[in-house]
C-alpha cells in the first residue's frame, strides 16, 4: 500500500481441498431452538439494519451488499486465527422484528474438484438407497390413498403409482439417479447432469472477453445453489443418495432398449411397466432414427404423483335465462 492508495481486496483462491470461512444470519420463529443443518443451508441470509459485528477486532462490513437484491454471507476467511477466536454482536433493539430469532453461524465451505464429488462415500454401492426401501415407501403409499376429503363417504384408493425417470433438466432418462436424503418425493434427478450445471460465475481478469473468457480460470459452483430442483429441499453432494430402484429401471430399459421412456408406473406389489410415447415407440429406438425430447418446461412436483380417481361429484351447470 502506497500513501492513500486503498487496500487491495481479498483474493480467494478456489482448489480441491480449499476451505472458505463466512458467517451468515438467517431469521425464523420465535419458538425455533435450534435449526438442523438441513434446513440452515436453504435459508437466506437476513442481516438485520445497523448490525455491529466485530471478529477479532476487525469491524466486518455487512449491508452493503444491495446490488445482489438479496443479503450476502460476510467472508471471514482473512480474519481468522488459529486458536481461539472473538466474534463480538450489537443489534440495536428498534431494529428487531417481533415474533422473530435471529441465528448467526461461521460456515466452513470446503471446494471439491468433479472428480473429488463423484468419489463421495454417499455415491458408493454400501450407501445406495436400497431397491427394497424404496419398494416399502411405494406399498405405503398405495396401500390407502383417501379423498374423502371431498365426500366423506366415499373413498378412492389407487392402484399403482406414477413416477417420473427423466432428468428435469435434461429431459432425457437418468444415467445415474439421485435425491437428497431430506426428499420426500421418488422422482430422482441424474448426478452428473447436477453437477454440471451449478451456476458459476465467469471473471475475465485479463480484460479482454468479458463473462465469456474461455482463457481465464472460474471461480468454483455458486455455494448456496444447492436446493433440490424437485422439491427444494438440501441436495448439496453430500446428501444425495443414489436410488437402488431406479438404477434396477434404468438398468432394464436399456436391455429392452426402452430408453426413450419418460414415466413407470408401479403397482403394489412391487411390479412395475414403462409408460411410452407412442410416436417415439413407433420410431423405436434401435431404428437408426435420433429421437431426441422435445424441451418442453414443466413444473415440478413436489411428490411423485399417485393416479387417483377423483371423488368430485360431477357440477351441475344452470344458465338463467334473462326472459
């Protein structure tokens, strides 16, 4: 640093094994006494106005982060010592919202390579989702299914379940079909397809290219851009499970050559069949013919759906007439 000069901002340098350290704070009930990691990673960070934070005598600077339309986490990474640290917090009480808890948390952020994701304990075979787990989750589900809801003296129960085996992003079946271990939903999404399109940000440091700089390095995958895009809930890499069941599916659709399948349904006892399009089963997949889906966005579901016939009375329509 020159005279007056300002000092340089803080590099962080991305790397398989590198460790970030920020501090976030999110808001929820009043009555809420502890928040399960699970449910803190979905979370936005909230900074209430005119927070004093002080870490090791370091004033951090919060608030000013507008332009991003949202609150950011403070990088705290230079500030940190080994040993023992000292996080200091003022709120001033006129900026509290009533029937709200405040709770403010360092985060470790640990970067992986692709390569360091895909060798993850949780994608190995000892801690796949087993076929017959599933299988139990799908005989609960169809073993009552009520609309009575509706009339509560009729009541539907359906007989088999649908559940989607395309990427939502792909639109193309899974290669390897995952989920977080907080989903609810049977649907899965393909682990590589996951991977891959993390958003990231693209900084061109030489100047010459912009956001499209190919010659420059990227920055690693967006941290907090790991929410299920079926439900979400977590899906960061470490909580994805791979789904005994569908792999099984996969597995025997490419046999049948039956690939181009978008749904199955599954029945009670365990059995299940593909649901075709007609006009790419006309077309066939071993035909020569490059059947590629057509992008057609659809919204997600938040459960795999179960087909149940709907207990609605038929409505009767009454035109009056004006004579």
């Amino acid at each position: 640093m020159y005279g007056n000069a300002r000092p340089s901002l803080p590099i962080n340098i991305f790397s398989n094994g590198s460790v970030r350290v920020r501090l976030r704070c999110v808001f929820c009930r009043h009555d809420v006494e502890s928040i399960p990691e699970g449910q803190w990673v979905k979370w936005d960070t909230v900074w209430p106005d005119h927070t004093y934070i002080q870490l090791n005598g370091h004033i951090l600077r919060i608030g000013d982060e507008q332009h991003y339309r949202h609150d950011q986490p403070v990088e705290v990474d230079h500030y940190v010592v080994p040993g023992r640290n000292e996080l200091k917090v003022l709120v001033p009480p006129n900026t509290l919202i009533p029937l709200t808890k405040k709770f403010i948390a360092i985060e470790v952020v640990e970067t992986l390579s692709h390569s360091s994701v895909l060798a993850l304990n949780n994608f190995s075979v000892i801690h796949k989702t087993p076929a017959e787990q599933t299988l139990n989750i799908i005989k609960t589900r169809l073993g009552g299914a009520p609309c009575g809801a509706l009339d509560g003296d009729i009541t539907m129960l359906s007989s088999d379940l649908v559940i989607r085996i395309t990427d939502p992003f792909s639109s193309r079946i899974f290669d390897v079909p995952v989920r977080g271990i907080s989903c609810e939903h049977l649907d899965c999404f393909d682990l590589e397809t996951w991977l891959n399109i993390r958003p990231i940000k693209n900084w061109c440091v030489c100047g010459t290219k912009g956001a499209n700089c190919g010659a420059c390095p990227k920055e690693s995958s967006l941290t907090d851009k790991w929410k299920c895009p079926i439900c979400g809930e977590d899906a960061r890499p470490q909580v994805l499970r791979i789904d005994g069941f569908l792999s099984g599916v996969r597995a025997i659709l490419a046999v049948q050559r039956q690939l181009t399948a978008k749904d199955i349904t599954v029945s009670a006892d365990g059995s299940w069949k593909p649901i075709i399009d007609s006009d790419m089963e006309e077309a066939g997949e071993g035909s020569g013919v490059d059947i590629r889906p057509v992008q057609v966005p659809r919204p997600a579901r938040p459960q795999s759906v179960t087909k149940i016939v709907s207990c609605r009375a038929p409505i009767e329509i009454i035109t009056l007439d004006d004579d």
